[in-house]
C-alpha cells in the first residue's frame, strides 16, 4: 500500500473524481446504514446491549494478562500450540515456519484483517507458497492485486462490471460465451474455481473475531461457509489473531455477538458463527491434525498502556466507515493502509506512526456518526484529536495551521481583543458583501471558496447576540 504521509491528500483528490468509485460507494449509504437502523430498532435491549458489550471489552483489557495466560493453558489442554509473536516480523515467521514444516505448497485463507496488517500473503508467495483467498470479497482484489477497501466488505469499491471483466480475464478455462452478468452466476463461477483450491491446500488459515480465554477456543462470523472449510479440510489450521481479541467467557461472547451482526450487516445473527477448538480427537470425523494461534502484539500493549486503551475495545464491525460522510466520499484505499474509515484514523497512527499516518485522524468532520454508531461505544472523535495534540505537539502540522492556531490562542486568552476584532470583521465583511450577499474569493478562505461561495455577514455576531438574549432574560 502506499505511504499515508505521502499520498493521502492525493489519494482522497482521485478517489472525489472517480464516477466508478462513487457509484460503487452509493450502495454502502444505501444499504448498511439503513439496515442497522431496522435491525436495532427490532431489538429493545439493544442500547443495553451495547453497554454491556463495552463493559466485557474493558473489564477483559484491565486483565488482559490473565486472561491471555489463561486462553494458552486452554489451548494447549485441547491438543493446540499458541505462538507469542511481538512483531510482524515474528508472525510472518511462525506461520512461515509452520508451513515449510509440513511442506505446505497451497494455503487457503479466510478473511483477516490481521494478516493484510502484516502482508501475510506477499510474504509466503515470496517463500514459493500459494495463498488463496477464499472469502468472495478477498478473491476478488486478490485477482485485482489490490489490499480490500472496507473490514468487513473488501471488494465494496467495485461494481458487478468490473467484476464481470475481472472474472473473464483470469477464469480463462471457462467458455468465453458463458453469461456472467448476474451476482449467482459470478458467484457460482468463484464457487468452482476455489473449490480446487479448498482441496489442494495444506494449510487452513484463518483470522478470528474472538477468541474465548474460558474454552481456549477462536471463532470466526461469516456469511459465506468458507471459513469452516478453511480450518476444517487442510491437515493444519492456523489462527492469526491480535491480542486484544480475547474475552472471558462463551457468555460473555453470545452478548457480544448481539451487537456484531447487528452493527455491521443488520442482520439478527451472521450465518456462520463458528467455534474451533484444538486439533481433531480420536474420532472426530474431520478436522485438522493440528491447530496453531499466533497471538500478535504489534504495538497492542502500548496501546494498552496509554490513552488509546479504548480503541482496542474494536471488534471490526464496520459500522463507523459505514456511517462516516467522508469514507462515503473517498473509500477505503484513500486512507494508504489497512484500516480505514474512523478507526482507521486512531488505530493507524498508533500502528505504523503519527509521522506516516498523520494526516489521517485530520480526515473528519468530528460530526460524531461514528461514536454514536459504534457497538463498543468507542469515542473515536476523541481518540482522533488526541492524534492531532500529537501531531500539533511534534510540528507535523502544516507552518499555516501552527501559525494560525498560535494566533487564534493569542486572541481567545484576551477576549476582549476578542471580541472587538470579531465584531470589526463583522462589520467590513458586512459592508464590502451588502451588495451580492457573497463572497466568490476571500483572502485565507481559497479552501472554501474554491468550491462554494462564502456568505457575507448581515448582522451582529453569535456572541453579541447570545450577550442580549441572556441580558433580556435577567430584566
């Protein structure tokens, strides 16, 4: 991916021009967000829910050692081998490591976003390994060789068109008259060709959406099946999953899972919700001869340690770029790594850099959509100004911005000055723009007036109008 420092603004510029990419980017407004409303509504505890959620992800974080220490000696206990890796580095090599062991040459993998954040795949086809992606979204971008564009719907950038051009160009076996232009048919087609790959491959790969400290168990939440196929043919399954997604108990998991579906897709329940466990036992009729987790810090415990403890609380639903103005204007790719949307924004950052990523957590309106959406209720708009203190601190921020809040600072200490330089400015505007009632350019306002007129004042300012109503109500 590219570097966000370098070329976010650019990527955001392209992304606003691109006809393709916002009529693609309609269907996110037009179907998430709609179908989470109805899916809340249908559920009176679902606010209650929610803050029962966030308080299992906190309590879990507050002991997330012993929790994690517990999580091992289940694993273990079920015939499993969990393998603590500090770093991206330390991942790629143990799953690496597992694969050259057991001659692995195909590697089906389920979505995971874990493995996008350590560039999983390019490492193994590096090392002569074929990975497949098997999750429909990630098959398609792994065609198009591009990273997915959303959490949960990586190939939401796209219209069937360019997945119609896509399938014709790589599925060259089949007959060039074939139709394709319905989703069954190209999802019939995808169906035939990863099911070669579901039988070929050594090694299973998957991510988890949780994993449960109380049964040493990982589970995955589909809608599509490919994940149990996945962990369950290949005679080794490998988890890949980051720290914080433990939690205590099957219990606690069944609340959480309330809020998940419900968030992300507006569905009751996803249709999958699967639940591995170890290796196959004697007996068990398929499953995986063994059963690998490569738990993965990466910079988690920092995190963990500071003010952003809170974004760890995250269980990559989707729901804040499903409901954020500015995702629906750019997409995913804009933001240069991973994650994108609002917690994009805050977990970037604290992953690669303020330095690289600090445009990012400046790429929103702070309208709160995101907040108020999020199942774990996490303060993202926050979380985001505390990467602009941080930026603003290190003198990352553009010479413009540090001058003008510097000037800004000066004035609000004396408000006086204040108040009577507002008021003055009131007035010239007032009198220079009487005769059209707009501005078409302003001196330092190019960034709005490039786009829109700006209105000329017509009367006192906010303040000096709040003055005399609170005035009038103390006669």
């Amino acid at each position: 991916m590219h570097s966000t420092a370098h070329s976010f603004k650019d990527n955001a510029k392209a992304a606003v021009a691109d006809p393709q990419l916002k009529r693609a980017l309609g269907h996110v407004k037009s179907g998430f967000i709609g179908k989470r409303a109805k899916a809340a509504a249908r559920l009176p505890e679902f606010e209650a829910l929610r803050d029962a959620a966030r308080d299992i992800k906190t309590h879990t974080l507050e002991h997330l050692d012993l929790y994690l220490e517990r999580y091992e000696e289940n694993v273990q206990a079920a015939g499993g081998q969990v393998h603590w890796c500090a770093s991206a580095d330390d991942a790629r090599a143990a799953v690496l490591d597992i694969c050259q062991r057991v001659g692995a040459k195909t590697v089906t993998k389920g979505k995971s976003m874990i493995s996008e954040e350590i560039a999983l795949n390019d490492h193994l086809e590096a090392n002569g390994i074929t990975p497949v992606e098997t999750d429909l979204g990630e098959y398609i971008i792994q065609l198009r060789h591009e990273p997915p564009s959303h959490i949960i719907a990586p190939a939401v950038h796209l219209t069937k068109d360019l997945i119609e051009a896509d399938f014709r160009a790589e599925h060259t076996q089949f007959p060039a008259e074939r139709q394709l232009s319905e989703p069954r048919q190209l999802v019939d087609e995808a169906r035939q060709v990863l099911r070669e790959g579901f039988l070929k491959a050594d090694v299973g790969i998957t991510g988890a959406n949780f994993l449960v400290a109380e049964t040493g168990s990982s589970v995955i939440v589909t809608n599509e099946g490919n994940g149990d196929l996945t962990q369950v043919l290949p005679k080794v399954h490998i988890v890949v999953a980051s720290l914080e997604k433990v939690v205590p108990t099957l219990e606690d998991l069944s609340t959480i899972l309330r809020v998940l579906a419900r968030s992300a897709t507006g569905q009751e329940f996803s249709t999958y919700t699967t639940v591995s466990t170890g290796p196959k036992r004697p007996g068990d009729l398929d499953g995986p001869e063994e059963y690998h987790v490569v738990l993965l810090d990466n910079g988690r415990s920092q995190m963990l340690a500071g003010e952003l403890r809170e974004v760890l609380r995250c269980i990559r639903c989707g729901a804040c770029m499903n409901h954020c103005p500015v995702y629906h204007a750019i997409g995913g790719h804009a933001y240069g790594w991973v994650y994108p949307g609002p917690i994009g924004s805050v977990l970037t950052p604290a992953l690669i850099g303020v330095e690289e990523a600090g445009n990012l957590p400046n790429a929103s309106t702070f309208c709160g959509r995101c907040e108020s959406v999020c199942p774990m209720r996490i303060p993202l708009p926050k979380l985001m100004r505390h990467w602009r203190e941080r930026e603003f601190e290190r003198n990352l921020s553009p010479a413009a911005v540090r001058y003008g809040l510097a000037a800004w600072a000066f004035l609000a200490r004396r408000p006086a000055l204040y108040h009577w330089l507002i008021g003055l400015e009131m007035r010239v505007l007032g009198a220079i723009g009487r005769r059209k009632g707009r501005f078409a350019r302003l001196p330092f306002a190019g960034g709005w007036t490039r786009h829109r007129d700006f209105p000329a004042p017509q009367g006192k300012t906010f303040q000096a109008l709040w003055a005399e109503r609170q005035a009038g109500r103390g006669r």
